[in-house]
C-alpha cells in the first residue's frame, strides 16, 4: 500500500510517499531524517494536539480556550469536539485546570489554554 502527505515538521513541506510492502514500510520525498519518521508516524498512527473553545458561563469572556495535554489519535478528534462542543463549564479557571479528564478514553486531558476570571456582575 502506497500513501501520499504532506510533511508538516518544517515549512518546506515536503510531499512524501509512504509505501508499506511485506511489513516494511519505506518513505520518500523527505529532505530529512525527520520527513521519514514523520511520514511512518502518519502511516501507522496519525496523531494531533487537540485545539479548540468550550461555552463557559460566568467568565469575562463567553468562550474558554482549551487544548489537549498531547497529541490525541486523529481517529478520535471529532468525537472529542463533540463533547467539547457541547460542555459548559464555569468561571474562575486557571491556565492548566483539567477541563475533561481522558477525553474519549485517548488517555489525553484536555486542558484550559488560558486563565479566566469571574465577571464582576456575575459574582454578586
Ligand atoms: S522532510 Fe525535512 S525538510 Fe522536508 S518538510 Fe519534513 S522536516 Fe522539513
């Protein structure tokens, strides 16, 4: 089997070509050692950090930031938007706070990216 991508480790963007033949798997295209371990990466076990906002109530802005601890299977990144998308948590939030612990079983926190205070009016 013959796969196609585009290396994304540096901005020459290399298109590699990964063929798998009898279990071995060799890469071409690269201009670097670093294409042909990004381009078996992408074969055998593509993997993505996890970036997006959750609705929190209460916060001086109306959307938190969040972002997974590690790259997530990007099998999985479309159900973890989905329950990302329809959580809502609550201020005050620290940069760091867990928002979702193992997030679709991946084994990955998602995290919030950023602090968020409580607004004024919404504490009293
Ligand atoms: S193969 Fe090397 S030079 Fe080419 S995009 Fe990837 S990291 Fe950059």
């Amino acid at each position: 089997m013959t796969r196609e991508f585009i290396c994304i480790v540096c901005p020459n963007s290399c298109r590699l070509t990964v063929t798998e033949t009898a279990g071995s798997i060799t890469v071409s295209g690269n201009e670097c050692p670093r294409g042909e371990k990004h381009g078996i990466h992408e074969y055998r076990e593509p993997t993505r950090m996890l970036t997006t906002t959750v609705a929190i109530a209460g916060g001086v802005l109306p959307r938190l930031p969040v972002i997974s601890r590690e790259e997530v299977p990007k099998a999985l990144i479309g159900r973890c938007l989905r329950v990302l998308y329809k959580m809502k948590v609550s201020a005050p939030l620290k940069c760091g706070d867990i928002i979702v612990k193992n997030i679709c079983n991946s084994g990955v926190d998602v995290i919030a990216s950023r602090s968020m205070d409580l607004r004024p009016e919404a504490g009293t």
